[in-house]
C-alpha cells in the first residue's frame, strides 16, 4: 500500500492528481453528479456547510486544513475581519490555494506547511476548525482528530466531512480503490468518527451521513 502523507506531497501528484482532484471540488456543476457516482452524496450540503467561513465575528481565528487548492477557501468574502490560517501538508496545494486567494481577490491569509499529527500552533489558538474532505485522506485519523482538537480554544468548533467506510458495499470498494492508488487513508465507520471525536474531548452536535460522506459538526467543550 503506498504512503498516503508520500503521495500527497509527491511533485507527480501535485502537477497532476491534485489538480484534477481540486478542480472537481471547485465546479458544482461536475462535483455533484461525481458526488452522486462515487459516494451517493449531495455536494450541496458540504458546500453549504462551508459557508461558515462567513459566519464567525469579527477577530475570529480560523484554521483550514487540509486547505488543498482552497475550495472553502474561496468561499471567504472579500474584507471580513477575521485570521484565516490555511494549511497543508502539500507545498503545491499551498501555492495553488495561493493563486486562488489572489484570483479572489483575497488578502491577509496565513499559508502554513504542516502535517495534521504535528502541528507548529499552540493549544487553544482557535475558534474554528474546517476540514473538508480531509480525514479520509490522512494515514491516521484518531491522531488528526486529537491533534486539531488540541488546537481549539474551549468551545470550539471543528466542522467537516469525509468518507466513511461501511455505508455501501459499493462505496467501500471506491474507498479501496482509492488506497491502493496512495490517495486516501484508512478512514473510518461513522462509529469509528464518533469514538474518535469522544476520545479528543469533542462532543458531537452532528454527525450524519449524505451517502458515504459524513459530515460533523464536533465541540471542544
């Protein structure tokens, strides 16, 4: 099976996997049908869910992981008044999140090299978190989970989604697919998630499936 974190930072992936993976995300009109084909979900409802970049008061701290070619990223209007930090363990979803913020006109933005395990922030630093179609692409989820949560100030929100093994037969053997080319991780049962977020100290306030992506709204309290 082929290191995940080694592929993702890969040069090859990043000129060409990357892209194409980035580019479906970014077009509703091609991640939905996509959505429907490989994992019986309604892109819609993650988009939506990532306009909470819009919704936090002003002085908010928010972190962005994995950032990727910035497709939440881009959802952030143009002037609002809080710190976005956008990470990624890629240099080259970095730099493509990068051309994104600039084409959206987008400053102010804090780019960080970093893997989810160890993270070069300190406990407490922010309010929000966002992870969007990112846990299943991590060799260690538990420990992602732990790590991002460290990083929540009391009565944070960590707020996401990924693919979850053991809603369809059908959408499993896309998930094992999908590790033996490099590109995800283990990733977990829908219980895994909820034993996962209990264990980091995080208490559910969502946590439903849209086909095999499950998507999560968790507490720091």
């Amino acid at each position: 099976m082929p290191d995940v974190r080694e592929v993702w930072q890969s040069r090859a992936w990043g000129t060409l996997g990357a892209p194409v993976y980035d580019f479906v995300l970014d077009h509703p009109e091609v991640a939905r049908p996509a959505g429907q084909v490989l994992w019986g979900c309604d892109t819609r409802r993650m988009y939506a869910a990532m306009d909470i970049v819009n919704q936090l008061p002003q002085g908010a701290a928010l972190l962005d992981l994995p950032v990727g070619g910035g497709v939440t990223l881009r959802r952030l209007e143009p002037g609002r008044q809080i710190r976005y930090v956008a990470a990624d363990i890629s240099e080259d979803q970095l730099d493509a999140a990068r051309r994104a913020a600039e084409r959206a006109g987008l400053s102010g933005i804090e780019y960080v090299r970093a893997d989810v395990v160890d993270l070069p922030f300190a406990d407490g630093e922010f309010d929000v978190v966002v992870s969007f179609a990112g846990l299943h692409c991590m060799p260690d989820p538990s420990a992602a989970i732990a790590s991002l949560a460290r990083v929540l100030a009391p009565g944070g929100r960590l707020i996401g989604s990924c693919v979850a093994r053991g809603v369809n037969r059908r959408f499993d053997l896309h998930i094992r697919a999908m590790r033996a080319m490099g590109v995800f991780g283990p990733s977990g049962t829908v219980e895994d998630l909820s034993r996962w977020f209990a264990d980091a100290g995080l208490r559910v306030v969502e946590l439903a499936c849209n086909g095999a992506l499950a998507q999560f709204t968790v507490v720091k309290d």
